[in-house]
C-alpha cells in the first residue's frame, strides 16, 4: 500500500470512524481502522460488528493494498500534522509509514485478514429520503428512547409508513420510554421494507445523524433480514436490528382533549430552566398550575427550599393542576426544530399531555403527567 | 436582611465564591456562602478554612443583616434569572428569599452564627504589585510545583526580592519538582515580609489568578506569622502558608554553558504536539538531536510505533544528544507569555538545561535531561 491522500479528507474519514470504533475490546481489531487503498480511492473501514461504516475517500494510489491500524492513534497523529498532504505506505514489518512535511511515524498495524469479516448486505429494496429530513426526525425522537436495555420492545427506535392528509407516502419514526413518546415524519421516495419485530438502536441512529453533512444529499435506507444500511454515494454504514416488539402506541394517543393551552416557547423554556433548579429531587417533578392567562409552576426540594415562577399562557378550557417532569419537556424544547409557540393539549390531570408545534403536522410528543402528594 | 444587587455583580461574586467553597465537606457551613448587608454593600465571604475570601459589592440595602446560604444552589439560581436586579431578604424560618422578575426562590440557610470564625489579619507591612504582573508570575510558575504533598518544601511557591540588573527591587515567584524549576520576576514597592520557611500553596495562587481582572488593578501582599493576604480596594483574600524550606535553588543552576540553541518558538511547539503523539510511555521521553542547523525529535512506543520530525535550529557549540521529557517543554511553551523565539542553553548531554526568551531578563526555566537507553 501506497498512496497520497488530502490531511483535511482523512481527519474526516477518521472523525466519522471515532464514533463507531470500540475503545476498550477484547478483539484488537475492533478498535482498528481497516485501510484498503484501491482504484483512486481510500476505503476506510469501522465497525464495532453490530454497526459498521464503509466509506470512500479520493487519494492518489501509487500501490494498491489493505492494512489496519489503530483508529485513535491514527486520528492523533493525523490531527496534529501540518501540511495539507499525507503519504501514507506500509513499511516492511506491519507498520504503517505515515510522512507529512518533515514529520514521519511509523504505527504499529495488523495485517487485513486479521480484521473481522463482517456481513455487508444492501438489502434489495430501499427508500429514499433527504439527508437534511433524516438528520430531524432522528433528533426530534431519539431523546425519548428507553435506556433500559431490558425493556424489550422500547430500547430501540421503530420506523412505519404512513400517509400525510395530502396523500404523500412519508417516513415516521417513534419512540417511547413508557412515560413518553415521541414521533416525526419525513417524506420518502420508493419503498418501505423493514420487518415488523425489529427496531433500530440508538447507537445506530446517532451515527446516522452524525454521518448527514449536506442536508440536500439523499441516502437510501434498505433492509436485510436482521440489519439496515444507509448509505450515500461515498459512504455505507450498516446497522444490526433489535429484535423487540413496538407496542401499540396508537392506543395511548387520546382522541380529543378538554383543555388547551399556548406557550411562548423560549419564555417557557427559561422558566423550565429555573424551577428545575429546585426540582432535582423526585424525578425532576414540579406542580403546573394552568389558569386562564398564565401557568404559574412550583417546585419544593426538601434539602434545598422552593422555587415559584410563571409563564404567560393562553388557556382554553377550565383551570388545571397537575404535576410534570420537567425534563421531559426540557428534551422536546431542546431537540425539536425552532419555532415561536408551543402547544399543550390535555384532558384531566392524569391524561396524557399532549405537545404540538404549530405549523408541524409531521410531529408529535406525548408526556405523561405525575401524581403529585 | 433586605436588600437589592445587580444580578450580573452578584453573579461575579458567586463565581469568585464558587473556586474556594468546598462542595464535600463534613461541616456543612463551608459548602455555605456567608452575606453580610451593610452601608450599601453586599459582604460575601467563602472559605475552606485554608483559603477565605472576602468581598464587597455594591447594593442597595433595605435592612442590614447576615445569614448563609449553599453556595452552588444560590449561584445556579442566580444564573437562571432574567432581569438585571435580583431582591435578597431574610424569610421568618431561616430562608433566603431571592426574588427577580415573576421568579422567587426560598432556599434552605442557616444563621450567620454557624458559619465558621476565620483568623483574617492583613499583615503590618505589605507590599504592592499591578494586578497583570502579579497573575503573569503565578502562571509562568505555578506549572512547576510539586503535586506530590509529601515532598517537604517543594509543595508550594517560594517568594523572594532581588534586584533586577538596573537596580529596581523585584519579586521573584520560584517553583521546583525536582525535575525541573521555574522562576519569574515582577516590579513591586513596599516591604518584603514573608518568613524565609513558609511556602504559597497551589490553591491560594490559584484563586489570586482567578481574582485579577484589571491588569492596572493594585494588590498590597501582607504576610503575617501564617498567612498572606492579597487585597484590593473591594476584595481581600487570605491564604495559609505552607511550612517547608525551599531548597537552595541557585545551586542548581548551570553558571555557564557549552551549546545556545535558538528555535522558532510556535515551530518547536508544533513539533512537540507531534512527537508527543509516541512519547506515550516511559514519563513522556524523547530523544532531542541537536545539529548544526536543525534539532531532530524521536521517539519509541513499543505499543505504537514510532515517530521522527525535525524543527529548524541555530545551534552554536557541538552538536548534541539527549533526552527529555516533552511535557516539560509544552508546559513551559504553554504558559509563558508569547515571543517569537525560545533559547536553550546547554552543558553535556546529563547537565541541566536552561530555557530562556529573548528580551525577557525577568523568567527563566530549568529542565533536567533524561538518561535514554
């Protein structure tokens, strides 16, 4: 192996492999990059065997060959060069030569038959969707995630089609922790084929959104039996599913409500933030108390003292007390994309909240409320 | 107490406050900050015995009186809020009330009474230092002293007067490990009065670095039998001393020298970061080659691999082979004030080398070399 290749080009495709590598492995060459330098590109390798990114970079190959070498020692050195080309060529005795300007390394490495062979399969039918659109609907629901593995069924994301009131096919994806739910659609393009049982994992999915760059580019979303890939023109990551069943999440959607109310977003959003101050006891619980123009909210930790505060609010429908976690709202507020207003949609104190942004027809959150002493 | 302070004064004083209170500490009081309102200002004083900090702000007071508070919980609160006055009053049930805007908070306190007495004595005699001056001495020495407590006399900073070559008196600030040493000088007026076996300890410089703002500020340092104080016309800051002799430093220092070697300071630092990728093991080492117009870095991980660069160097004596260690060098590069070019005056390969920059007669740095295999 022998090649020239572009530094800024490199630390990216080495940036996008230090997600996706293990640090601490018993296989060695789990926390190595695989090299493979081929027909004027760079293939780079990472995988951590439940998820694995493929992806090519242009280089000047001057000999083709395959090696692996150590990801996070490779970024260092990497990002501490200084000129904008690096040689990079394998040395007799499994090292990998690395010379930018008058600065020359030589890393230990392990020959390509050494790296894991792992399954890379395409799958034979896929969608498409916007990079930008597939970047959102992951932020906008992969907060509300179960982070308990053992809770089968919630510990992944589900994905189902659906069709919009204009009639267009879009993409929705959904997840809950049992004491909320989250879901946000994008159009897609071609077709839906993930099975029924299988969910996709978290770590999965932040890959995705860290590997969208342009919002305009699109990537096709196919499934295998038990994996998915996304992939781009240059680049391929493929993601194992999680066995698990969704559950019927339809039925906790209430079908009406008695009571709506209209928020300034960042006006409530800076009172979150101040009475969670005072509610980091019991699960971040605080008292909302709806009334006709304002919601006055309240938090009491016993070792620190009280907090009160208020928010202006339009309120449709009788006055209501009742009691949130305050994160919960905090997450949505942080991770759903900007806007102006806000809208809470309820029934009686123990009924699911529902959250709506106005103007968004392709999201929607739901909260459960907490029973307050 | 009643009183009325701007939230961005009180927030500073709640900064300043949060680098000495102790978070973890068995007597709860000195988790507490202690507010004392008086002749319209805010008293806040915080401690860890070790360290106190006393200091006034300005405020309009309704009603004089004293109480304590956590220090992280108010400082949190403080930082939530929104408008520019924050109102502070005593409740009836040992409660700070802290009100701005629609938001009030009543936070858990304890009576004045509790919070510990703290010895504060300025010192008959004191000496005077510009803020800038004083800060720039503490950073391009505090690096340098021993983190090991039970070295004996290097687990602090040594201050001493000396007369500069144009026969103005100086403070010097120096600090030694064993392995290496720094000193840097500053102009004063006044007395020198510390006692020849007390030391400054890492935390109270810390803290007096943190505490200059305005570099044209003036700061009076009073010693008594035990203590220091740095004082300006708001603040005051007492620090224990650290029993311990220094030892007879200038005996290390090298009364000539064989070999001057003149790098490109930001040049040689690039380099360091480079090699330092593979000098990983063995206490950071480094081979150091310096020849006639160029010094050659390498270094060997056994794990790794190994790495080789080289950085232009004017070199006058015979050419040289050593070792050091690399951090000494970065820490050095890191923390005194910028120059274009560094010098390092050199004996035999085991002798001790001296780093100089150009133009500055008030620092210098000594770094022992390493035995390498």
């Amino acid at each position: 192996m022998d090649l020239y290749i572009d530094r800024e080009e490199l630390l990216r495709a080495l940036g996008r492999a230090q997600g996706i590598v293990e640090r601490h492995t018993t296989n060695l060459a789990l926390s190595h990059v695989l090299l493979s330098a081929q027909e004027g590109r760079l293939r780079v390798t990472a995988s951590d065997t439940q998820i694995t990114l493929v992806a090519d970079y242009p280089a000047r190959i001057e000999q083709e060959g395959e090696l692996t070498v150590e990801a996070q020692t490779f970024f260092q050195i990497i990002r501490a060069l200084g000129e904008p080309t690096v040689h990079l060529f394998a040395t007799g005795n499994n090292r990998l030569g690395i010379q930018c300007g008058r600065s020359e390394f030589k890393v230990v490495s392990l020959p390509a038959e050494e790296y894991p062979t792992i399954a890379t399969q395409n799958g034979s039918q896929a969608m498409r969707v916007r990079g930008g659109d597939l970047r959102r609907i992951i932020e906008e629901t992969l907060f509300s995630v179960s982070t308990d593995e053992s809770r089968f069924g919630l510990n992944g994301t589900h994905l189902e089609e659906v069709t919009a009131e204009d009639g267009t096919p879009r993409l929705r994806m959904v997840t809950t922790d049992g004491s909320r739910l989250s879901f946000s659609e994008a159009p897609y393009e071609g077709e839906f084929a993930m099975g029924a049982r299988m969910l996709l994992p978290r770590k999965g999915l932040e890959q995705v959104r860290r590997l969208v760059e342009d919002p305009d580019e699109a990537w096709s979303i196919g499934f295998s039996e038990r994996s998915a890939s996304f992939t781009t023109e240059t680049l391929r990551l493929f993601v194992g599913l999680v066995e698990g069943e969704f559950p019927e999440y339809r039925k906790v959607l209430p079908s009406g409500h008695s009571r709506r109310v209209v928020l300034d977003r960042a006006a409530f959003d800076a009172e979150l933030k101040r009475i969670a101050i005072m509610a980091s006891d019991r699960n971040h619980s605080a008292r909302f108390d709806f009334q006709q123009d304002k919601l006055v909210l309240s938090a009491t930790s016993v070792d620190t003292g009280d907090a009160r505060t208020e928010v202006a609010a339009e309120l449709e429908g009788e006055p209501l007390q009742t009691g949130f976690n305050i994160s919960y709202f905090r997450d949505i507020l942080q991770k759903v994309a900007p806007s102006d207003k806000i809208v809470l949609e309820m029934g009686e104190a123990l009924d699911p909240c529902i959250v709506r942004f106005p103007g968004r027809d392709d999201c929607l959150f739901v909260v459960m409320p907490m029973r307050l002493d």
